[in-house]
C-alpha cells in the first residue's frame, strides 16, 4: 500500500510540476526557444531533478518542449518558415488521409463533433478551447484514414505546431474572429468526406493548408498581413 502511495504522490509531482511550466509557456514567461534548466527549475520549485525531467518530458509528448539527445530541453519555437513548410508538409499528409476517408465512407461524427466544439468556443471567443477542437479535428481526420503510420507522423507534426500556436496565440491576446473562415473551410472538409468525394476532398485540403499558410503567422501576431 505504502509503494503504491507513494507512486501516486510522484505522479501527482510531475504532472502538478508539468501544469505549473505549461503555464509559464503559454503565457510567455518561458518565450519559444528558451533552454529549460532541469537543476534551476529544481531549485526554484524545490522538488528533485528527476521530478521536474518527468514533467518535461509531459510535456515533450504534449508538444511544448523539444528534447534532443544530449541537449536540455527548449520551449517549442517556429518560424515563418518552418510554419509555411509545415502547412504544406500537412497539406500532402491530410490531404492523403481524407482521400482515403472518403474512399471508405468513413463516420465523420466525431470530427463534426470536434468542428461543432470549434464553433462553440468561436462564439464563447474562446481561442485555448477553438485551438483544442482545431487539434482534434485534424488528429481525427487523420484517425479516419485507418492507416496507423499517417496517425504516427501526423501527431509528430500536429502535436508541437499546435502547442507553438497556443503560446503565440495566447501571448498576442487574439481572438477568435480570424477563424471565421477557417471554420467554413472545416465544414467543406466534413462535406466532402460524408459524400465520399475523395480527390476532391484531398485538393480541398491541399488548397485550405496552402491558404492557411499565406496568413497564419500575420494573424498570431497580430501583424498587418504583407501585400502579395
């Protein structure tokens, strides 16, 4: 009894740990590309080392954080360029996964429901809940394709990009209204799925991520969009 007392009190360290620093990286305490000091987060919450590398390493499967071998960890950072490669990157992936979808008459029940979550927070101007509907629509998406390694890559790709949105979209203090399209791109998706059209949903997806990527990071940061 004592044994297993004791593993949920260590469970309940790291993930009250990996809250407290999820925190401070959404809010923009810890900027995108800052070095997390295992020893100095040790000290400053008074826990053990190994406490605070089990919550980062939460966090790394949440996306937050970037671990490579040998290296400390860093808060998740993107540029512009790494945005507009990523989009198209899940361009082809998704794209590829609702074309196979729709082949398969998939249900789409679940991703209306995460889009129907998506308009909810949009009308509340709720961003932190849109962006946690926005990332279950497109793991689901991928989800329906039945194909386990467009699943795999998919979470590698969607799980950071959409941890490095929330920590910009928070700091900027933006609302809900550029989504006002996106959302209608979403629904087209859906459509395109349940009636089965699978090249045509898989071009739709391409052109959307390719649309995404021209204002995405202008709209994050609250930037006047660059004339074309």
């Amino acid at each position: 009894m004592a044994k297993r007392s004791t593993f949920q009190s260590n469970d309940l360290v790291k993930h009250t740990l990996a809250a407290k620093l999820r925190a401070e990286i959404v809010s923009g305490t810890m900027k995108p590309g800052m070095r997390i000091v295992e020893g100095t987060c040790s000290r400053r919450f008074g826990v053990a080392q190994a406490s605070i590398r089990e919550a980062i390493n939460i966090l790394a499967s949440d996306g937050f954080v970037t671990k490579l071998s040998g290296r400390s960890a860093r808060v998740v950072n993107l540029s512009e360029d790494d945005v507009v490669n990523l989009y198209e990157l899940r361009g082809a992936l998704e794209g590829l996964a609702a074309r196979v979808a729709a082949t398969k008459n998939a249900d789409v029940t679940r991703l209306q429901a995460a889009l129907d979550a998506m308009r909810d927070a949009a009308n509340r101007n709720h961003n932190e809940d849109l962006l946690d509907g926005d990332l279950q629509f497109h793991l689901e998406l991928c989800n329906m394709s039945g194909n386990p390694y467009i699943v795999e890559h998919a979470r590698k790709i969607l799980l950071p990009f959409f941890a490095f949105v929330r920590i910009r979209v928070v700091a900027s203090a933006q609302g809900t209204s550029a989504w006002g399209r996106d959302l209608e791109a979403h629904q087209r998706i859906v459509d395109l799925i349940r009636e089965g059209e699978g090249e045509i949903a898989e071009q739709y997806v391409r052109r959307a991520m390719n649309r995404f990527a021209a204002t995405a990071y202008d709209n994050w940061e609250k930037r006047v969009p660059k004339e074309q």
